[in-house]
C-alpha cells in the first residue's frame, strides 16, 4: 500500500462527510486510493475564514501546516508529515449570504483563493458549492438542475438557513428528486451539474464531451459573478460532480455517463 496520503479538507463535518462516503461507495474502483490513503479534516467555518487563517503579506501559507496548527487534538493530522500529502482537496460553501464585507470583497478573496488552490499536488484543489452543499440535493431527475424552481437562487434567501429549507421542502414533495445514494444516481447528477455548467458558461451548443476540460472552478465561478453582481443570484451546482471528474478524468466520466449501463441519459 502506497504511503501517500490524499487530505479532503471539508467545511464541515456533515452532510460533507456523509456524501463524500456515499461517493466513494459509488466509484469503489474509480476512488479505490481514497479507501485507505484518505485523511479528512474538518475546518468548522467558511471560506472566508480559511482565507483570513491562510492569507499573509507574501500570499497564502500551507494549507496542511496551518490546519495542523489549529487542530492540535487531530492526532490523525499531527502526525501527517507534509511530504506524505501527494493530494490536497478542499470542499466549501460559496456562503456569500449575510456577510459583515461587501459581496465585492468576497468575490475577491474567492478568486484568489481559487487561483492559489488550482492543483490538487501543489497547493491544493478547491471546490465550491453554489450557494451550499446540500444543492447536492436538489437534482430532479428528469430535468437535472433546470427547472424553474432551482435554476436560479436568490442570495438574500439563503439568509436563515434559507436554502436549506428550500432543500428540505423540495425533497419531501417532490417524488422526482434524484437521491445521491448509489452509482445510477451519482451519474444523473453528474450530468445535470455538467450541463449546467455549460450552460453557465455559454456552451450551450457545445457537444459535453467536448467542454468538460474547460469547467475549471476558476472559470464557473467568473461566470457566478456575473450573476451575483448584476442580478444577486447564483446558478446551482454542486462541487462533488466537478471533483469526480476532476479524479477521474474527462474521457472516463464520459464513458461512464454514456455507458449502455446508463441508457435513461437523454
């Protein structure tokens, strides 16, 4: 067994933890270094917090070494000798609602953040969910993430546990909510994320397996600011899609999704 050691750094401890477990029973194969080599801390606050923890004068420091510094009881993470570390990804929230800064302010901090964490053996990969992580959930599986109802979501309605009780309501009326609980579901989801991206990003026209390459986070999230600026609203996406084909790979996702297996994809 290989002594490298992948590290998920998650915003929270659940529903995070619970998906990334249900991902991994999913794509046993697909993830298998995850199934002894995965080390996963929970950071507890936001993104913004991260950044005030990471940044310095000369840009931002070690992610593993400041994480280490503030959860001294890890026994897991003090021993982890950075060296071992050949993965680094992190998971959080776009959490732009009720800040005390200015959305501009954080927009900022977002696109330095995501231009420093752009490589899982560097510095580390970021991900972000718009606007929480429980969008996993939303996912109807007929119409992915294009209905009316959850295309778009206003950012003052996240205030108050807002969208997790839009998420609450929509899964317990709604029979057509496509559960992330097994492989058939993982890949509907996929795709709806996948094919909202492009539409984000103007690719509508575009065939999916030829624009996966180009749904970098640094890329989704110039196209979330356009809609958070001018219009205040985010388009909904989950960050685990765009992870899994990050780990994967384009041409394997696509395989995957248009597996004989899968035929329901349209």
């Amino acid at each position: 067994m290989s002594s490298a050691k992948v590290l998920f750094v998650l915003e929270g401890e659940q529903p995070e933890g619970n998906i990334v477990a249900r991902l991994q029973k999913a794509f046993p194969e697909e993830l298998a270094d995850l199934s002894s080599d995965l080390v996963k801390i929970v950071f507890s606050s936001n993104i913004y917090s991260l950044y005030g923890k990471l940044k310095d004068d000369d840009g931002f420091l070690d992610v593993v070494e400041v994480l280490k510094e503030l959860h001294k009881e890890d026994k897991e993470l003090q021993d982890l000798d950075r060296e071992s570390v050949s993965q680094v990804f992190l998971f959080f929230d776009l959490d732009i609602h009720g800040l005390a800064q200015p959305i501009e302010q954080s927009c900022e901090q977002l696109d330095e953040l995501l231009n420093f964490f752009d490589n899982e053996t560097e510095n580390g990969k970021l991900f972000l969910s718009y606007p929480m992580v429980e969008v996993v959930n939303i996912c109807d599986q007929s119409n992915g993430l294009m209905s009316e109802d959850r295309k778009l979501f206003k950012i003052c309605d996240c205030e108050g546990d807002g969208f997790k009780h839009f998420v609450n309501d929509l899964n317990r009326d709604s029979k057509t909510i496509c559960r992330a609980n097994c492989r058939e579901n993982w890949l509907i989801i996929s795709k709806a994320n996948y094919e909202k991206a492009k539409w984000l990003m103007h690719l509508s026209s575009e065939e999916l397996s030829s624009v996966l390459d180009q749904m970098q986070q640094a890329a989704i999230l110039q196209h979330q600011q356009k809609l958070i600026k001018q219009d205040n609203v985010i388009a909904t996406l989950s960050a685990f899609p765009f992870f899994l084909l990050e780990y994967v790979g384009a041409g394997k996702m696509i395989r995957m999704i248009n597996c004989k297996k899968h035929s329901f994809f349209s």
